[in-house]
C-alpha cells in the first residue's frame, strides 16, 4: 500500500463520516418544522426539543470537522499562504499541526473521554428544562469526533511531510469541485488547490 492510498483511505473515512453526518441536517429541519407546527398551529409546544436541536446540531458539527479537514476548506488566512512555495507551506503547515494541533486535538479526545464517561455514568440529562432528555450519547460524539479530526491530521501531516520531499503536493480524494467565474471569462474554470 502506497502513501497516496493511505492517504486517499484516510480522506475517504473522513469523507464518509462527513456525507452520513450531513444527513442530521435534514433530521434537524424535520425536527423543527414539526416543532413549529406543533408549537403555532397545534398550541402543543415540546418542552425538549431546544435540547433535541442542539444535540443534533452540534453532532453535526463536530462529526462535519474532519471532512472538512480532507477537503483542506477550513478557513485560513490564505493571503500569504497561497502565494509561498508548496515547500514552504508544507513547512508552516507541518509546524503548525506538530505544535498546535496535535496538542489540542489529543486534549480535546482525552478530555472529552473522561467527559462523556461520567455523563454515562451518572445517566446524565439535560437541565435546561424539566425532565429533559438523556444526553450522555450526545456528549460521546466529542472523543469520537476528535479521533476523526485526529486520524485525518496526521493525512494532513503525511503530506506535508511528502511535500517536503518532493516539492509537490500529494492529491487529494476529492468530494466536489468548486467553481470560480473569472470577470471576463466565458468559461467556468475549476479552483486548484
């Protein structure tokens, strides 16, 4: 098994993990359509459903991290990174994830651990409203996520680390392609990353 097959495993985990938690997005918007119904038509508001919409949408969240990571579209300042030399960006972003993502994702997991742990323990339910719902699964999704985030990093140190070598970029599994309209352009151009 080569690296670029590694690599594009890896990507297509995180791509996986990514499109099966999107569809929380359509469970949410179920949830509060039916919430708003219930609640102005029907006069029958449910006492828990703030509860139920932010555990979905902050599963979704954490679950989307690593996707997003494969895709490389986190938000960065890209207005100096884009115009160094792929070695000296593999450089920066080597250092970066070795100093502050490694270590941040590593407590993240293992606090989140100990975190979701004692929910379980404790049976743990919301206090936000009375007789809320349970959210100790909830808050599992946080260790969880993180070892997603976690194992698509160390994709992302992986290349750097191949483009310090060779002087390029290793490809990426690619999901979908964005488009950019030039002024003047007739034709639609794909973005290279």
């Amino acid at each position: 098994m080569t690296v670029q097959n590694v690599l594009h495993t890896i990507d297509g985990i995180s791509t996986w993990v990514g499109k099966a938690a999107s569809w929380l997005i359509v469970i949410l918007m179920t949830v509060v359509c039916v919430e708003v119904f219930k609640r102005y038509i029907l006069n029958a508001p449910t006492a828990w459903i703030f509860d139920l919409d932010n555990m979905l949408y902050g599963t979704l969240f954490m679950l989307c991290g690593a996707y997003t990571l494969a895709q490389n579209a986190h938000v960065r300042g890209d207005f100096l990174y884009s115009s160094m030399r792929p070695r000296t960006q593999a450089t920066l972003d080597l250092v970066l994830y070795v100093v502050f993502f490694i270590p941040g994702i590593a407590a993240l997991i293992f606090a989140g651990y100990f975190y979701a742990a004692d929910s379980w323990r404790i049976a743990e339910h919301s206090t936000v409203t009375a007789n809320g719902p349970p959210i100790y699964h909830f808050k599992s999704m946080i260790p969880i996520a993180g070892a997603f985030v976690m194992l698509q990093g160390i994709a992302e140190i992986i290349r750097a680390v191949v483009c310090l070598k060779t002087g390029e970029w290793p490809s990426r599994l690619h999901d979908v392609a964005e488009i950019r309209r030039d002024r003047g352009a007739t034709r639609q151009q794909p973005i290279r990353r």
